[in-house]
C-alpha cells in the first residue's frame, strides 16, 4: 500500500455515538497519514494522526463553563487481525507504540480518536489562564467583582468577631 494522506471531519452523527460521553461543541477534525514504514509483508501500517475539536469544560477555579479547544498527535501500528486471539508475547513486542489490528482493507480508528481526545482534555481546565476563581469565603465570581472579604485582607469578618468572642468567654470562665 502506497503512503497516503486523509483528512476528514467525522461524520456528526457518528461522533455523537462513540464521543457521547464528551461535550462535543464541534466536528472531530482528523488528519491521518498512513505510511508504510512497517513490516510490510507482515501488513503492518503505521498512521500518524492528529485529532482536535472544541468540548465543553468547567473552569477549575470559578467552575463557569466555557469552550475548550483540544488536540493530539499521536502514532498508531495496525497489524492484521489474526485469525485466532494473538499469543500475548506479541503485543508485549510492540514497545511504546500501540498495537491495533484491522480486518482485511478496513482500518477502524475512531475509537482510537476519541479516546485520544479525552486524554488531551485537560485535568484542570480553566476559562483563562489568569482566572481569579470564587472567593473562598463569599463564594463570589472574583473575574467579575472585587468582593467585601478580599478588601479586609482575606479574613472574613464573622471569624474575626467568633475569635475575639471565644478569647473573651476564656477570660470570664478563667476568672470564676
Ligand atoms: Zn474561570
Ligand atoms: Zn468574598
């Protein structure tokens, strides 16, 4: 098989199926390249893919949601399918790369797209890198306001009164 480039839009219905799970905002973009750098009388392809689309995420800090854009660049090795379950020494063989199987001309790779995108969503995604968050204390949005405890220094005012409060009934018992 000659090397050959494919770039497509996974079909929007099909996504919906198999990325169901993802807050999809917009079409998977895919590009593949699909070389034959591998062993080709045992029918190896290499594919070198990159993958994006746009989720919707959660800020981390100030929890408003907000549209993400994602992408990865990742490699793949399809053998074909043996005819019987693959003896597992043969996958422990593969190294680093994944080792996928397809069945006769047909290469299946959207499970490998999509799987590819939940990875590079991040852990702690946030609507812009300089977020102020929630006041810990008011809860309040600090991108859109400057709340009351954050002018008396980041001390809520109700601790403050509960501490001199105990300090005192410390002193009235410690007298009787
Ligand atoms: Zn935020
Ligand atoms: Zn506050």
């Amino acid at each position: 098989m000659e090397g050959q480039h494919l770039s497509f839009h996974v079909d929007p219905l099909h996504w919906e199926q198999i990325a169901s799970d993802l807050a999809l905002l917009g079409p998977i973009q895919a590009d593949l390249d699909i070389c034959n750098q591998g062993n080709q009388d045992e029918g190896e392809l290499y594919i070198s893919a990159s993958v994006s689309s746009k989720v919707q995420c959660e800020c981390s800090r100030c929890l408003k949601p907000f549209s993400q854009s994602i992408a990865s660049d990742f490699h793949l090795l399809y053998i074909p399918s043996p005819d019987s379950l693959p003896a597992e020494g043969y996958a422990l063989t593969s190294d680093a790369l994944d080792l996928h199987y397809y069945v006769g001309d047909q290469i299946d790779v959207d499970d490998e797209l999509v799987s590819q995108l939940v990875l590079s969503i991040p852990m702690l995604p946030l609507c812009r890198s300089d977020c102020q968050g929630l006041c810990p204390h008011c809860g309040e949005n600090l991108n859109l306001m400057t709340c009351l405890c954050r002018n008396e220094g980041g001390s809520p005012s109700t601790w403050a009164d509960l501490k001199n409060f105990s300090h005192k009934e410390f002193h009235a018992e410690s007298k009787t």
